[in-house]
C-alpha cells in the first residue's frame, strides 16, 4: 500500500472519529494567484452548542475537551514517522484569514487579531509538553467561538511526551465504543447497509463491525490498512479480468 493511500485511510478515520463526536467535517484548499494552490487544511470541523445523540448512548469524548461554545476545528493528519507540527500553510496569518472569513463566523475587526492568536498557537514551542489542546476564543454575533488547531495521528499509539494530540488510542476507543456496544441500544440500531455512511468511510465501519463479531477490538490501524490492500488487490484482479 502506497504512502498517499495510507494517508487517505488516516483522514478518513479522523473524519469518522469527529463525525461520531458530532462534529461537521470538511477540507480546505488555501487558493493562490499562481498556478497552483498555497496549501490545505486536512480538516476543518464544526460542533454546535446544542449537539446531542442521546439515542446512541454517547456523546462527545472528554479527550477533546468540550464546551458550550461553538468548536472550530482545524485539524492536520500526521503520519508516524512525520514531525509533530502543523504545515507552513496554517502558520502563514493571510491564509488563516482566508480560512476565517470561509468558516463565516467572524466580522473584520475581530479576523486580523484572531488570525495573529492562531498562528502562534500553531508556531512550534521548544520543551513544550502542553497537557490539554490548543486553544483561542473569541465573542461573535452567534455566540462564543472556540478555534482549536488539533493535530491528528491515528498510526502513534499513546501520547508520548509531545504536546497533547489525538492519537491511535483515543480514535479507536471511541470509534469502538459507538459502533460496537455490548448491548443492543434501545433507540440506536447497529445493523445497517454500512454504504449509508458514504464512499470511504463505509469500509472502515464495516470493518469495525465485522471485528465486533468476535469481539476483537483493532489494536493498530495497520490492521485497517491490511483489509483496504486486500480489497484494492481484489478490485485490481477484477480490472484485469
């Protein structure tokens, strides 16, 4: 399995992960005058103050430290082996004000200072070893925001010393316990066409479901990885034939 093809399965259980945290997720694209984009954000998510999913027996997860305010996310995905850091493109203010003013929440008087908190947020610290996630707020006309850059490393098992991230640990165990309760929910069927859940993401809840089966929780997402080559393989022989 290539690199690229690792990290797209990488994006799509971050994606997962936040979906079932009640957050709305989507990319971002930094456009540029040249012939070519000035960078990207993997993850640009959005929970509301009121989110609530009773009838699934779960909520938010306590990791990311949620509140009352309206949570922006603006997420990297990192592979193991990749420093811990955001991109050049989110560090650069002109394109967090390009990002801001496409989130939509924000009037002009408070877009150039909260574009300045962000990006030194995201600036790499030396001996940082931050215990909670990164943070800057502010009061707009739909209430108080919260902008969060976050980064993602679903192949990095536990935390380490770094500064806090979500790792393999905290994405996994809450995707598990969403998808694969022990008991049947009252009000929350578990059995379903998993292509509801749209291209991508289909694969890794039925993969996680069929797991369930014998009650046998992933314990690396290279596990997740070994079924998607094996299906990538089997869509190649057919191709052939």
């Amino acid at each position: 399995m290539s690199t690229k093809e690792k990290s797209d399965i990488q994006e799509l259980i971050t994606t997962l992960y936040l979906r079932l945290n009640g957050y709305l997720t989507t990319g971002f694209i930094f456009q540029s005058s040249e012939e070519k984009i000035a960078g990207e954000v993997d993850m640009v998510a959005v929970r509301f103050p009121l989110h609530r999913q009773d009838e699934t027996e779960h909520n938010t997860s306590e990791f990311l430290e949620p509140t009352n305010d309206i949570d922006v996310i603006l997420g990297e995905v990192k592979s193991n082996g990749m420093r811990l850091q955001f991109n050049n493109s989110i560090r650069s203010k002109q394109n967090i004000e390009k990002l801001l003013k496409w989130v939509g929440l924000f009037d002009d008087d408070t877009l150039s200072k909260l574009a300045d908190e962000i990006v030194n947020l995201v600036v790499p610290k030396q001996n940082s070893n931050r215990k909670n996630l990164l943070a800057t707020s502010t009061l707009t006309s739909f209430g108080q925001v919260r902008i969060r850059p976050i980064l993602f490393s679903p192949e990095r098992v536990d935390l380490n010393n770094a500064d806090k991230f979500v790792n393999w640990k905290e994405i996994n165990d809450f995707i598990w316990t969403c998808l694969c309760p022990p008991e049947k929910r009252m009000e929350c069927g578990t059995r379903y066409d998993f292509n509801a859940w749209g291209h991508g993401l289909n694969e890794i809840v039925k993969f996680y479901k069929t797991r369930q089966k014998t009650n046998q929780k992933p314990e690396s997402i290279y596990e997740i990885y070994s079924v998607f080559e094996k299906h990538l393989a089997a869509k190649n022989v057919e191709a052939k034939d």
